[in-house]
C-alpha cells in the first residue's frame, strides 16, 4: 500500500506547511512590515453583484406590483412587471392572478391590466 503512505506523508507535509504559513503570518502581522495594505476595518467592503432592480415602492411585494398598475393609465403587461420588479414570471402571474380575484385589477387584454379606480 505504497499510495496510502504516500497520501499519509502528502498530507503531513500539508499541515506542516500550513503551520509555517499561519506562523509567518502572525509575525508579519505583529512588525507591520507587511508589503500588503492593511484593510481598513471602519469601512465597509461592497460585494459585487448584478445590478439591483430600481425600487418600485414600499410595502410587500404585492403592493409593489400593484402600485405599478395603478400608475400604468393604459394599463400594464407581465414583461414590464418583470423589467420593473426584478421578480420572476411565475412570482408576477401569481400576484396578478390573486389580485385579480380580490377585485384589485382590471383585465384590459390578454396580458393588459389596470388598477380599479
């Protein structure tokens, strides 16, 4: 089993390594002679990420869609819901749907909806 020995002594050489590594560390860190620039520690680091939806209005979700329609005067489609949102379609038709049913909104056209007034 001359592989197992090999990985046992590969994997010995690794922590002793990562010891050494951990050591220098603490002593770089320790004199400040460092070539790296320290983090600054009172600003906040930004995570990269897609660009965020704008936002629409407060309240839950539904009343952001909602909110969305009542503005539309010509009424407004599930393509522009997404684009505005940033949800997903099946989150969209169901809140169209829904508020559908509770009387909120208006079937112009197939995919058209306005607010009731």
């Amino acid at each position: 089993m001359t592989i197992t020995k090999d990985l046992k002594a590969v994997s010995k050489k690794l922590r002793q390594l990562a010891n050494q590594a951990e050591k220098l560390a603490v002593a770089i860190g320790k004199t400040g002679k460092s070539k790296a620039k320290p983090a600054q520690t009172k600003t906040k680091a930004k995570a990269v990420t897609k660009k965020a939806p704008p936002k629409v209005g407060k309240g839950t979700d539904t009343d952001k869609v909602l909110a969305i329609i009542n503005r539309s005067k010509k009424g407004v489609d599930t393509a522009t819901l997404m684009k505005k949102t940033g949800f997903d379609q099946k989150k969209v038709r169901n809140m169209l749907h829904r508020t559908y049913k509770q009387g909120k909104i208006t079937r112009v056209d197939k995919g058209l909806y306005i607010g009731k007034k």
